[in-house]
C-alpha cells in the first residue's frame, strides 16, 4: 500500500492527524509474493448442494399519476451480474432470476430514483415489488464511445447520489446507451458517482456535480480484456464451486485512484470469467469458506486479450474463533464482525452465544471490530494470522441505544448532526459504527440516530427550507423524542466564476467552519467536509440553514479543491443573516498533461495505459488550505492545528477518476480536464511487463517517461533467534506495498526498477535496509532484526479517574517542530484499566492521545529491548472533544 504521505508544511507548529479508515483490506499491492502454491494434508469437505430453482420477480413502477412506462429497473445481486429492465406502457416488467439476495432500484426521467429493502429469492419461489416514484429529479445526460471515436451502443450508466460519507446511495438510476452511443438519465440533484459499463470494454466511473440545470458525462472506453479459468482444491484438485475470485489490478496506485479489484464467483464447475479488465497485469486470488490461495497468481493482459485456463488452487487456511460481550461480559448476538486488513474478507455475525468464526484470513497482522444497533466498538481487537488457528478472540462492545427525535415546526429535509461529550476523548470505531455523521428528517420531521451511548449531545438541524436549530441535551435511553427547534437560519449566496470571470456551473462551494482547529474530512478521494452546495447554469449558489459563526469559503469539483486566483473569502455570519455577493474566482479544471512513453530502447511504445492519480498531500494540502493548492498559505494563525480523516471504504468502481489514455503508434498521449493539483503520471506496456512513472506532475505539463522491466526482490529476516517466524515487509520506493510472510524469508515479484527503503516489522524485532532495484535484475537482500522497545501506561481523567478505550499511538519524532500523524486502520486504544501498551522501534517517538483537540503528546527516547512507563498521560480538564 501507498504510505499516506501527511508532511503538511504549514507556519509555526502543526498538528496534522491523519486517520486512515479503510475497511475490507483493499490494499493496493503491485508487488506480489512468489510463494509455491503447496498442497494441504487437511481434509476439506466437498461443496453443499443447493437447490437453485429459478424465481419469478414482477416489478411495478408508478407515481402519483399511475402506472410508469419506459421505467428503469435495476436488479442487482449480492455476487453476481447486474440485469435491468425497462417497464412495459402498464408500469410493470418481469424476470427469472436464479434464487438468492437481491436489491432493486427504479428510475424514470423527470423523477427522483428509488430503492426498496433488499430481499431474498427462494428457489422456485415468486417475489411481487411495487416501486412508486416521486416527481422531481434532473436530466443527466452524455455520450460513450470508444478510444477512437465511435459510438458505444448498450453500454450501462449507473448513477448514484453521494451520502454523507460519499458512499453511493442505494437509490441507482440506470440507463443503457442507444445505438448512437447517447443517454439520458433521471437523476437526483448533488454530487453523483457515475459509472460507465460495456461486457467488451473496462468500466469507468467518475464523481459529477449535478445542479439545476442538469450535468454532461461523457465517457471513452479502452477495449476490455477478459480472464477465465477454474478453482481447484489443491489436495483433491476437484472443482470448487462458488469460490469468490478476485483480480487486483498490479500497478503502483493510490487509494485516491480508479479501482484496483474485480469479484467475481466461480459458477458450480468452479469455472469463473472476469470480462471488461484494461490492459496490464493481474493477481489473482480465491477463497471458498475456510480455503483460500496461499498466493496470487499472476495474469498479464493487453488490449482486449483474452487469457484462458488459469487454475487457481485452494488450501485450508487458518481460522480465527471468539466471541463477542458487553460491557458487562454478556455476550452479544448479531453482531457483524468487520475485519481490517484482508483482501475479500466476508463479514460474519455473531451467533446467539456471541461466538464467531472468520474463515480463510491471510497471513499477518489483522485488525477487528464488531458492530450492532444496540451497541458500539469498544475499540479495535488485534489478532495474528500465521499457520495456525487462532481461538479466544473477545471483541468488546458497550451497551448503546437508539436516539429519536423530530424538528419543530416538522418538516422534510433537516440533516442532523451531532456533536457527543462523551467525558472522553472520541474513539474513531464508534464514528464507524454510526456510518454516516448526518441524517434526514422524514416526511413528518422525524429523524433516528443509532447506536449511540449516553452522553451530553449537541444536536444541530439544517433544513432545505433555510432553517437552522440547536439543542442540547444529556441523553439516555430513556429520553423517547428530542425535539430539535428549528427557526429561519443564515445564507450565504453568490457566484463562482473563473480567471476570466466567467460562471463556472455544476461545481461545488463548501463553507468551511473556522475554529481553532481545521477539520478536514476526505473519503473515498472526496473532500466531503464543509457545508456544500452546487452552482447553478450561471454559476451562482446559495447555502441555507447556517448556523451563525465565521467561515471560509472553497470551491470543489469532482470533490477535489480547485486552485483559487484571489485569497478565499471568509464570512461571519450573524443570527438570520443572509450574506450576498460572496465570489469566489478559481482556475478552471482544464489543466492537460501530455508526453511520450519510450520502451528500455528508447523507442515509442504503442498501447501503452497512461494514466494520473491524484497525489494525496497535494489534495490535503489544496484541502485544508482553503484551495490555495500545493505550498500555498496555512489556512490560519501560526499555531492552528489540523485535523484531516481519510477514509478508503473499498469502492471497486474507483469513482472520481480521471479518463486515462492509450499511446497512439508514435507514443503519444493527452489527459485533459484536470484540475490544477499535483498528479502522479502512470505508465504501463506490453501486458504489465513495462511500467514507468512521473510524480508529482502540475498540469501543464508535456513529459518524456520511459517504460522500464519490472523485476523481483527476495530476501531472508533473521531475528534474534533465528529466521523471523512471522513478519511484515513494507516497500518504500516507486513500487509501494506491504505484505507479510513466514519463516524467515519473502519473495516479492513485479516491483519497479529504482531506490527502495525496506522496513520490516515483526514481535521479533523490526529492521530497515536500502537498495537500488535495476530494471529486469532480480534482487537479494538480507535483512537483519533489531529487538523492539515498549512503551506503557495510563490514560487518566482530569481527576486521576483511568479512561478506558481511549486511542493512543507513538509516531516518530523528527524533531523539527511539526508533528505529523497518520494512523492506518483504527488506532489502538487503553484498556478498561485505561492502560495501554506499544510495541516499535528504539529511538525518538511521540506518544500521542487522539481524539482531543489538540491531541496530548508526550516525547520519549526508547532503548532497543526495553520498556519505558510514561505514567499518567491526563486529559485536561474543560470541555472534551466534539466529533460527529
């Protein structure tokens, strides 16, 4: 994976806290491991047979007219392709679908899409729906065609408004394209995930701003190669039916790139087909219940190849066994267990005595929470996967409940946000827990927050109507309705234009809250922090609902900052003040970055896959300082400090990317439309086995990258003892990956020609070595482990009182008076006694208490092999941090 690069360099003393939430493993990986895939000595039992019957589904679609023709109907299963249907002049549309979980959505022009609760089909079984929609909505319509020009006819556009955690909402409006490549489709107005499907070609998405007056997406396809093969059981080498396959995408990217994965699930015969896949190299893994690949097997594809007759083997695979309880040690049944740092792990639920078992986790260091409605995470529980079972895991929750409320005067469209005094500081799996920060008042005002645990609540409500209220209150369970008062809110309100002064349409202008610490929220490559809204046709926008207080003022396309021409205004509002005539001017996204790709000889390389990937400090940077982009002025006084979120929730559709390009016979290539941020320029030619890199590139920018071989690095781990049992090597250089391994040696294939820092980390001890990696040179290392250092002590209370739950970290002290904080996963947290205990390297480290505002910091030298007690580490007395 991509180290998350937070070095902001900001005047005077900064803290940046960087929080890397990112579910389900989805680890970029270009480097692979060369482990022989042995055979196992455990005997596995065949496969289950299933009934699988087909099912009847009948759909009908209306509103509040009667019955919609030319309605679209979008069914998609839980694993599997998906079907859409157009509905007949009567409103209705019929299937036969394989039996299963499915969820359905509806849209039609000049309405709002729509989507049911998702349902489950019985073999043999009928299942009737009815789908009634609300008038409304705006036109997005495009164009897709190929590379060369023409017209894509029966492509499938998906479209999905953005939540509060920029997760696409369940509500999909879909559309296929007609025979001129062209489409129209019905969709709700703000920020949009659209994505662009064709079984011939490889899929693109990207994030749009849809406004009044609608929004233009238009797409151009690269032809698509396809990978087929078959899951076998590496003992019995039978057929493994139902096996879920995965492709990841070998290339050096970054979270904030387009999607690196494809599942698939092997049918009855085990045989399984991915279509639609761009050019390059693969890794390819499965997984059928407690068997998985020891190691991926690597596919390489050119343009519209086809590669047939891969075997993936199976083997048994450790299991990880244990319970989940209370705050009182009862156990808690249906709770989902989540696991963090595992590629394709599935989610189980707790049965009714608690107990869980997770099948088929890869080797190393792997990070667990549970979530339930009745309670929240206590904080992570970390376990070790190596050749073993692993039994005795005790996941704690603590008992929550269910806040409901409604605004006065009742009305539809309020977000509500909360802000807890928990007496504290907030542990960041409770925010995960709760998923979305922000909910909408219904029909009749009402609005639910769960789960969530006593606690002094500031609740605030901003309404479409304009709106704006605040209520505090110290909730318990038993409080059955909080009732959030609501009375004519703040605006602010003008026009977004560019350099030239023209109206810039369907951007984004944020209002940022200025306090005396920037909070800056990014997930899923978004900035999604800020009160948001969009521009119309002629540039203009309105924010309504504001509560009174100073903001500054940024504009966003695609989520992303755009590079401002002037200094950001603030704005101070007053109570029911509307402000007008607030401009902002910024750089248009019309930044192009061209060049040539050259092979190892120096000649133009054709077909080459170009594309850019946003630079993560560079939209940190762009984000919290207030859109003056790379190395522009801190966004306030010497001192301030910054506190940055992101968040990878694993969305193979890798929305908000930016087209990538084919090289024409001469080498040549152009992307256009970006945005005035750094990017890093990927190359990659003959199916993989060439791959270069510019980074950190401005538009406009016109640059020569030679492709070069990749190669391989192998090495041996030594401990104090031995060869390293267990361990993890972490690959800083142009290739970026992180991987673990057992007995004392590793082999990583398809890494990038260039210098290389190689850290290892292990309970044995952790050890570091440079290299310099020459291009089509297999590598050796021999790397040699230094014991590791402890810290320990105790969170306390302003009163003495130990704090349990609580994260806390040690980073690195570079001792250059910045403090930089990036914490991958959820952190770790004290014990119910409130202490704490941390494993790392000697030398200088800062032992570091999240969730405050700042955060409580203490410097420590540590010796190799030795503990350091740091004592109490207090939280201040005053009021204890608000997060959402």
């Amino acid at each position: 994976m991509r180290k998350v690069l937070i070095a902001i360099a900001l005047l005077g003393v900064v803290v940046a806290v960087v929080l890397w939430i990112k579910k389900g493993g989805e680890r970029d990986a270009p480097a692979t491991p060369g482990v022989t895939q042995n055979g196992s000595n455990v005997q596995v039992s065949p496969t289950k047979s299933v009934s699988t019957a087909p099912a009847q589904l009948f759909v009908t679609v209306s509103d509040a007219k009667g019955p919609l023709g030319a309605a679209r109907v979008r069914i998609a299963p839980t694993h599997g392709e998906v079907s859409v249907l157009e509905t007949k002049a009567d409103g209705t549309a019929q299937t036969t679908l394989p039996p299963g979980e499915y969820s359905v959505a509806a849209s039609a022009t000049g309405h709002e899409p729509r989507d049911m609760p998702s349902f489950t089909l019985e073999p043999g079984g009928i299942e009737k729906i009815a789908i009634t929609l609300a008038d409304g909505g705006r036109v997005l319509s495009g164009t897709v065609t190929d590379v060369s020009g023409g017209p894509i006819a029966g492509a499938r556009i998906d479209a999905a408004k953005l939540g509060g955690r920029a997760r696409p909402d369940a509500a999909i409006a879909t559309t296929m394209t007609g025979a001129d490549g062209k489409y129209t489709l019905g969709v709700a107005e703000g920020q949009l995930l659209v994505a662009a499907r064709s079984p011939d070609y490889a899929a693109q998405s990207r994030y749009v701003d849809v406004g009044p007056a609608g929004a233009t997406a238009d797409f151009a396809l690269v032809p698509g190669g396809v990978i087929e093969g078959v899951v076998l059981d590496d003992r019995s080498k039978q057929p493994v039916g139902g096996a879920s396959v995965t492709a990841r995408r070998d290339s050096a990217s970054i979270m904030l790139a387009e999607g690196v994965a494809r599942t698939v699930t092997a049918g009855p015969d085990g045989r399984f087909r991915i279509a639609g896949l761009r050019p390059g190299a693969y890794e390819l893994g499965a997984k059928a219940e407690a068997r998985r690949t020891r190691s991926p097997t690597q596919v390489g594809l050119g343009v519209a190849e086809q590669v047939t007759d891969v075997q993936l083997l199976v083997g048994r695979a450790p299991i990880v066994r244990g319970i989940v309880v209370d705050d009182e040690a009862k156990p808690i049944a249906g709770a989902q267990i989540v696991t963090f740092g595992d590629l394709g792990s599935e989610d189980v639920k707790s049965d009714d005595k608690g107990a869980f078992a997770l099948e088929g986790l890869s080797v190393g260091g792997h990070t667990l929470i549970a979530l339930a409605a009745t309670h929240v995470p206590a904080g992570p529980t970390n376990v070790v996967v190596a050749d073993k079972d692993v039994d005795g895991v005790v996941l704690r929750m603590k008992k929550a409940g269910k806040l409901v409320g409604h605004v006065e005067p009742r009305q539809p469209g309020c977000e509500i946000a909360i802000e807890m005094d928990t007496g504290r500081p907030v542990n960041p799996t409770e925010m995960v827990s709760r998923g979305d920060s922000a909910r909408v008042s219904d029909a009749n005002g009402n609005f639910e927050i769960a789960p969530i645990t006593p606690s002094k609540l500031e609740i605030t409500a901003r309404c479409a109507s304009g709106d704006h209220g605040k209520t505090e209150v110290a909730w318990t369970p038993s409080i059955k309705d909080v009732v959030v008062a609501v009375t004519p809110g703040s605006s602010i309100a003008g026009k977004l234009v560019d350099g030239s002064g023209k109206p810039i349409a369907g951007a984004t202008v944020a209002a940022n809250v200025l306090t005396g610490t920037v909070h800056t929220t990014i997930i899923n490559g978004m900035v999604t922090s800020g009160i948001q809204g969009i521009t119309s046709a002629v540039g203009t926008y309105e924010l309504k609902g504001l509560a009174p207080g100073k903001y500054r003022m940024t504009a966003l396309e695609r989520g992303q900052p755009l590079r401002s021409k002037q200094e950001p205004p603030t704005v101070t509002l007053a109570a029911a003040e509307n402000k007008t005539g607030v401009d902002l001017q910024v750089d248009r996204p019309n930044g192009v970055i061209k060049g040539v790709v050259t092979g190892p000889d120096g000649k133009p390389l054709a077909d080459a896959w170009v594309s850019v990937q946003q630079n993560l400090e560079s939209l940190v940077r762009g984000a919290i300082g207030g859109g003056h982009g790379p190395g522009g002025p801190p966004p306030g006084p010497e001192g301030e400090s910054s506190t940055v979120m992101v968040s990878d929730e694993g969305d193979e559709s890798g929305g908000g990317t930016y087209p990538p390009a084919l090289t024409d016979a001469q080498g040549r290539f152009e992307i256009s439309g970006l945005p005035h941020l750094a990017f890093d320029v990927i190359a990659e030619a003959q199916a993989g086995k060439l791959r270069g890199r510019a980074e950190g590139v401005m538009p406009d920018a016109t640059l020569a990258i030679k492709a070069l071989g990749v190669t391989s690095l192998s090495g041996i781990v030594r401990g104090p003892k031995g060869p390293a049992a267990l361990f993890t090597v972490s690959l800083e250089g142009p290739t970026q990956t992180q991987r673990s391994f057992t007995d004392g040696t590793f082999s990583l294939g398809r890494v990038d020609p260039g210098t290389y820092v190689i850290k290892v980390q292990s309970t044995e001890g952790n050890g570091q070595i440079s290299t310099v990696i020459a291009p089509n040179t297999p590598s050796t290392v021999d790397i040699s482990l230094v014991a590791n250092s402890v810290v320990v002590g105790t969170i306390v209370g302003p009163t003495g009182k130990p704090m349990p739950d609580v994260p806390v970290i040690a980073i690195d002290d570079k001792d250059d008076g910045r403090v930089s904080i990036s914490v991958e996963g959820p952190p770790p947290t004290s014990g119910p006694d409130g202490t704490f205990r941390i494993e790392r390297k000697a030398g200088k480290a800062i032992v570091v208490v999240l969730g405050m505002r700042p955060p409580v910091m203490k410097k420590v030298v540590l010796e190799e092999g030795k503990t350091f007690d740091v004592g109490a580490l207090q939280i201040p007395e005053g009021e204890p941090p608000k997060q959402p």
